[in-house]
C-alpha cells in the first residue's frame, strides 16, 4: 500500500513569497522570546533567592527540555508534518513560559520555574527543527538561497527581545507581566504566520512506500549511521562551536585576555553579534554566486584568521578586527547546515534533526569546555579548539554540496 507524499496544485509567487515572509516572523518570534527570557535572568536569580549554581541547573532545564524535544522532533513532524507541528509547539511553548514567570512572581517557586522552562526548551527545539526543515523547502522553491536571512531574522528577534526586557527591567515590570505578555505575542503572532505556510512535501509528487525507512521510528534513527549527515553535523558542530564559544566567552577574554574594560568587552561583544548577522545577510548573494562548498570553506578560512588574530595579537583594534571576520566567518556554518540537511525530502525532517541536535550539543558542551580549559591555561588560549574546529569544519564542507536541481511544481 502507498500514500501520496504530497501533491502540488501549484502556488503562486505571491504564496511563496507570502509563505517566506511567515517564516521570516517565526524565526523573529523564536529569538524575540529567547532573549526576552536571558535579559530577565538577574531578576529571575534575585527574586528566587537562589545561589549562582542553582540559577545554573534552573538555566539548565531549557537545555534538558531541548534535548528531548530534538530527538522526538522528526518523529512528531513524520505524523502530523512541520505546520502543524509548529502551531502546536509554540502554542504550548508559550504556555510553558509564562508558567515559568508566574512561577517567579507567584510564590515564588523554583520548581514551577523549571517545570516552565523545560516545556519552553523542549518545544522551542521541536519548533527549530520544523522551521529549519520549512525553511529549507521554501529556500529550494525560491530557488535562491534564503536560509541564512531566516537565521537573520532570529538574530532581529534577540536584539528586539533583549531591548523589551531592558525596558521592562528599567521600568521594574514584573516578570511575570512581562513573560506573559511576550507568551501572547509569540503564541498569536505564530497562529497567525502558520495559516501561510506550505507542506514540506510541495517540491516532490512521488509515491511513498509504507516500508520506506523514513516513515518508521527504526528508519529515522538510522540517518545517525549515514556519513554525509554526519559529516553535515561535523560542519554544524565547527561553526556551532566557533558561535557559541564567543557568545559566552569572548568579553570576558577581552577583559582577562586582553586587559580592556569590561564595557569594552561588552562593545566588542556586540561587534561580532552585528558581525554575525551582517554575514547572514550577505552570505546569499556569495551562495547563490559560488555554492555552498566553497562559502563554508572560505567562510571557516576567514574565522580561523579571525581566531588567529584575537589569540595571538595583543592590539586593541586588530583584535577587534579579527572579531569582525571571526563572526562574519562562523554567520554561515549553522543555517547552510540546515539546507543541506534537508536536501533530501523524503529524509529531511530526520536529518534537520540530527544536525539540529548536534549542534545543540556543541552550544551546551562548548561554554564548559572552554571555562574548565580557561581555567587551567586562560581564556585566550583555551580559543585554540574553537580555532581546530572550525578548520576541521572547513575540510568537512563538501558534505554539503547541493544536489541535482529538483523538479519544482509552480505556476
């Protein structure tokens, strides 16, 4: 017996374009509602009365709700596919964090906080892997690449989301206010992007056997034992690293490293977030033009220099300058990931999965490895495997090469 894997009656430019832009303000919502909750982190540790550690394990949650959302992911998407499977998780994503603010306020109780914030994580990371996997389609349907402008519009999200929770703190909003207020718009403004979305299965009309591997828990799981998903997953693993490892750690090695002032150490900071995201622009014009392959390798090249230039040069504005080609060198690794990943429809929600996953674990294991090496050597120094990661991902890169062009179904 077979079922029809999808089947497309054609859709306009409008509706394509209509369906890119809902994706545009579900990636903007994701980020909004992310750094919403890290801007109101001190706030939450001092209304908890809790020490730093604890704050840590509680911080922890969303880490450990992310993993679990990761690996049932492919299979939720497999059953009810990524549109439903957004509007679903985000609604009750945004349950969960607003649970997690009353839990602050009311009481308060840190187990009700952790509660909401392992639903959070957990079906923010199900969302991920939906919105990555939407994403991809609708990149192959434009057929340009749009993927790292998804990416982009996250980062819009973070900066937005980081000013509203500046504001709320200066204003001495009450935290569960404000993350019930952030929960509405995220929950309403997702309902609402959802209705133009597309089926991931829009590009193929192909039968789909009942025995076929991707329509089976067994079958999904085996994508872990394909090598060019793992070699996808090495790329992501690289440039997740060399992404995350600044985001905890690169204003403090300016101020311990370095010896500059702490608020410098934040500027700078900010130079490789706005470094990232004008890389992330940029990047589609440079992977339409010349391919993925050579985007990554050039991309891992321009970090490793980027890398180079903050560890070993002790001047201010060379360092700051290597931060500006470290950022512009690791804004690709992550989205282009994702496209490849999703190369295959028939496949594709397993693999964006197992790349998505393993690239959470390098955002979570990163920051530790590099504290407990910075512990022992400094932080500068310790940069030295964020520097032999990205140029491993760099030799991994041509995993990543685009397929034959699909035969897409459009007026």
């Amino acid at each position: 017996m077979t079922v029809t894997q999808s089947r497309s009656a054609g859709l306009t430019r409008p509706q394509v374009l209509a369906w890119r832009n809902a994706l545009f303000a579900i990636f903007g919502l994701c980020g909004l509602s992310m750094a919403s909750w890290a801007s109101r982190i001190p706030a939450v540790k001092e209304a908890l009365g809790v020490s730093t550690s604890s704050m840590g394990i509680l911080i922890f949650g969303i880490a450990a709700g992310s993993i679990v959302g990761l690996l049932a992911s492919s299979h939720i998407i497999a059953r009810i596919g990524a549109r439903r499977t957004i509007a679903v998780v985000l609604t009750v994503g945004a349950v969960g964090f607003a649970l997690a603010g009353f839990g602050v306020t009311v009481g308060p109780s840190y187990a009700v906080v952790m509660v909401g914030l392992i639903i959070f994580g957990s079906m923010f990371s199900i969302c991920d892997v939906a919105m990555n996997l939407q994403g991809a389609v609708n990149e192959r349907v434009l057929a340009r690449s749009v993927m790292p402008i998804f990416h982009a519009f996250f980062s819009f999200g973070t900066v937005v989301g980081a000013a509203l929770g500046a504001g709320a703190e200066a204003i001495r909003l009450p935290i569960a206010t404000h993350l019930l207020v952030v929960a509405v718009i995220f929950a309403g403004g997702a309902l609402v992007s959802v209705r133009f979305l597309q089926s991931e299965h829009i590009i193929t009309e192909e039968a789909v056997s009942h025995d076929d591997h991707s329509m089976t828990w067994r079958g999904r799981l085996s994508i872990w034992r394909d090598p060019r998903t793992l070699l996808i997953g090495l790329v992501v693993l690289g440039m997740a690293f060399t992404e995350g490892s600044a985001n905890d750690w690169l204003a403090l090695a300016m101020v311990e490293g370095h010896g500059t002032a702490k608020a410098t150490g934040a500027l700078v900071l900010g130079i490789f977030v706005a470094s990232m995201t004008v890389g992330r622009l940029a990047g589609v014009s440079l992977l339409d033009r010349f391919g993925r392959v050579p985007v990554l390798r050039g991309s891992a090249v321009l970090a490793a220099i980027g890398l180079v230039m903050v560890i070993f040069v002790p001047v201010l504005w060379v360092s700051i300058v290597g931060v500006v080609f470290w950022g512009l060198g690791a804004s690709l690794g992550f989205p282009v990931g994702m496209s490849a990943a999703a190369d295959d429809p028939k496949t594709a929600a397993a693999r964006v999965s197992a790349v998505a996953t393993i690239g959470y674990f390098a955002f979570l294991v990163g920051p530790p490895v590099i504290g407990f090496l910075g512990q022992q050597i400094g932080l500068l120094p310790a940069l030295l495997v964020v520097l032999v990661l990205v140029l491993v991902a760099g030799l991994a890169s041509g995993s990543a090469r685009e397929p034959l062009p699909p035969k897409v179904m459009a007026n």
